[in-house]
C-alpha cells in the first residue's frame, strides 16, 4: 500500500510487480484503489487472490486444515491514508461479526494507520482475533494493546518493504 500523496512506479514496472504478487501465492490479499488501477492499467490485470478494497469492507473465508479463516478487508476513506470514520469501523465490526461464528480465526486488514487503527481496537475487541495494520505509523511484528488485550495486532512498514503473511 503507498500513500496517496506519493507517486507509483512507473507503468512498465507493473508487469514485473503483477510477477511478483504471484510468486506470493497467497490466498487472500488486498489492493489500494490506485495500486488496483495502476496494476490494470500497466499489466491489463491484478494478481489472484488479491482484492480490490474501496468504500466498502471485502470479506474472504480461506479453508485451512485447521478450519476456516476469515478475512475482513477494511474499507479506504476517501483519501487512502485517511482515519477511518465511524461509519467504515461500524461496516468492519458488521462484517467480521458476520463471519465470527463460521470460521476459527477472525482477521481484520486494515489500511488506517496507526492512530485509526488504535482507535478501532477496542471496538474489535471480541470480534476480531488479529488485526493486520498498514499505512502511516509504526511497524511492529507484534503487539497487544491495552484497549483490546485479545487481539493480535502488527504493522508492517508503511513504505511497503514488507509483507505481512500467516502460515
């Protein structure tokens, strides 16, 4: 994910960034808006599995041997590095209490940054079991907050240097 305020590679880069999302083989990521629009527009596509996420949340169940994961992708603002509103946290907490009793494990991805995602941690608290920040604000590979002590929470680098993957 990259800010809205900062410029995407160049469009021939984008064959080479649709390449490397499937080597990821992932069964459920998530694209920005204009990194979606970029990979269309430079690569005539996106890659499998990866989602689309804009006004609304996107919710995946990913099976395990373990039983099913779910996956709920939060929504962007109206700029894609802005707080969420209350509206967009209320739609997430529906979404994930939607899929709360069909799966084991409950994920919410979230593009809010820091600050909004502190703010919408104890609001998830009893819904969510972890909760995968991007954005602007501090990486971490793990923490627990104190607003929501039963969710996992980590950041990866706001730069888009890392990606965060569950085995």
């Amino acid at each position: 994910q990259s800010a809205s305020n900062e410029t995407l590679p160049p469009l021939d880069e984008a064959k080479r960034s649709l390449a490397a999302h499937m080597l990821l083989s992932v069964d459920a990521g998530f694209l920005s808006p204009r990194a979606a629009e970029w990979l269309k527009k430079g690569a005539k596509t996106t890659p499998p599995g990866f989602f689309p996420v804009s006004k609304q949340p996107v919710s995946q169940t990913v099976i395990t041997p373990a039983g099913a994961v779910g996956i709920v992708f939060f929504p962007y603002g109206a700029e894609e590095d802005a707080r969420p509103t209350s509206e967009q946290m209320r739609m997430a907490l529906e979404a994930g209490k939607a899929l709360q009793e069909k799966v084991v494990l409950l994920l919410g991805v979230s593009p809010w940054g820091y600050e909004g995602e502190k703010a919408f941690l104890g609001q998830g608290q009893g819904v969510f079991h972890c909760l995968l920040g991007a954005g602007q604000g501090f990486p971490f590979a793990q923490a627990v907050s104190p607003e929501a002590p039963a969710i996992l929470w980590s950041r990866p680098d706001s730069k888009g240097r890392a990606v965060t993957q569950i085995d």
